[in-house]
C-alpha cells in the first residue's frame, strides 16, 4: 500500500511513496512535485455518475489526478489549495464523512460516495450541502482543514456543538443534527442570541467516535476579503 507522511508544522505537504504499479487519487492541482518514474493523469474516479455526483452535488473537482508508479518506485509531493494542517484517516472498521473542501487524496482502494444527510441540514447546517462525501472501503484518506486541525474524541458520555464552518470531517457513526446554540432559554431567546453571538445555526454531534475540526472558517475568510476590497463610487457631479 502507498504510504503517506505529513512534513513540515507550517502548510505542511502530504509525501507519498508508492512501489511500481501502485497508484493514488488526489483533488486536481494538488500535486507540487514527483518522480519521473510515476505518471500523472485526469481520471473521473468511480464513474461518471460518481464524479457528476461530486462536481454538482459537493462542489469537488468533476476529474481527479490519478498519480501512479508506472516505470518503478517514486515519491509525489502533494498540498490543498488553503493553507493549514493535513491529517490522515484510515478508513475500514471506521469510515468518514468529509466537509466540501477537505479532501485532498487517497488510496485507490477507498472509495468516495455522495450521501444524502437531508434538507434540513443541508440548508440550513451548511456542513456540505444536501448530498455530502462519504468514504467506503479500505485504506487511507489525506484531508485538510483551513488553519490548524484539532481531533475530538465523543465516547457517549457528553454531546458536542459545532460551528458548521470548522468541519473538516467525522466519523459517519455519530449522530448530528441541527441546533441554534447552547442558551437554555425558549425558542424566541435561542433565535436572539444565535444572532447576537454571530454564530446563528450549529450542529450537534452525540455518539461514539471521531470529528475534526479546523481553526479558521473558509466562508467568513471569503466574506472578510470582500469587505476589505475597495469599493467604487460613482463620480461625484461637484
């Protein structure tokens, strides 16, 4: 199996090394550097309907790279499109839901799904619209989360709320669903309070297993940038 390490603390860069023949799915213009002795191609991973599914329905990359080891060994060089942390799953007795965004690679053998996580959700969770990514099979997976990413372990024993915007991924056996905030007041308080907070709808994770999460939201990034564009006047007639 290929075998993926994470260098360096700051933007760190996913390294894979794969023995001839072996071959990885990675998110288009992932790939910085690799060996001339793997070969790098566009291939809509699991079928048309699957890569349609992801493209339209999750807002991931219609084609993947497909990065192999064609003429013998070598090492490829991989990075996300935003800066921060890289961490591997590995899926089999666990599998994973992952945030649109987050993927970045995996090995051949996992299979990636669009699952439908209901309208309610999708609308108003915004956690990776009405269909989101899913992992199936055996192996390991390299996602990336905005800034740096945090692991949080749920055994049952408590519940955990968290701002939609800093989901990276999380085990597909926790349960989740929407809620406004943590104020133990009526449905009127909830609603003033998720709007003088400023984080409006959060989801609810109970359970037993793993989610990630990352320290800076990609849309409030986006939002921010837009606010300090300049912006044009129309040319006063004085």
């Amino acid at each position: 199996m290929p075998q993926m390490t994470i260098s360096g603390s700051i933007d760190p860069l996913l390294s894979v090394a794969l023995e001839k023949g072996e071959a990885i799915f990675a998110e288009r213009n992932a790939m910085v550097a690799m060996d001339s002795t793997l070969a790098l191609t566009g291939r809509a991973k699991g079928g048309l309907f699957s890569a349609l599914s992801r493209k339209f329905l999750n807002d991931e990359s219609f084609f993947q790279q497909k990065i192999e080891a064609v003429d013998g060994a070598g090492e490829v060089l991989l990075t996300p499109t935003l800066p921060g942390d890289v961490i591997l799953l590995n899926a089999g007795e666990q599998q994973y839901m992952i945030s649109d965004g987050a993927y970045l690679a995996s090995t051949e053998s996992v299979e990636l799904e669009m699952k439908s996580q209901g309208l309610g959700r999708a609308l108003l969770g915004n956690s990776g619209g009405l269909f989101v990514m899913s992992t199936e099979g055996q192996g390991q997976i390299a996602v990336s989360g905005f800034g740096s990413v945090r692991a949080i372990e749920l055994d049952g024993s408590r519940s955990v709320y968290v701002d939609n915007g800093h989901l990276v991924a999380w085990d597909q056996a926790l349960d989740y669903e929407l809620a406004l905030n943590t104020a133990k007041q009526g449905f009127f308080g909830k609603i003033l309070h998720s709007q003088t907070s400023g984080e409006g709808i959060v989801l609810k994770f109970s359970g037993c297993g793993s989610l990630y999460v990352c320290s800076r939201n990609r849309g409030g990034f986006v939002d921010w940038l837009f606010s300090q564009m300049p912006q044009n006047k129309a040319p006063s007639n004085e």
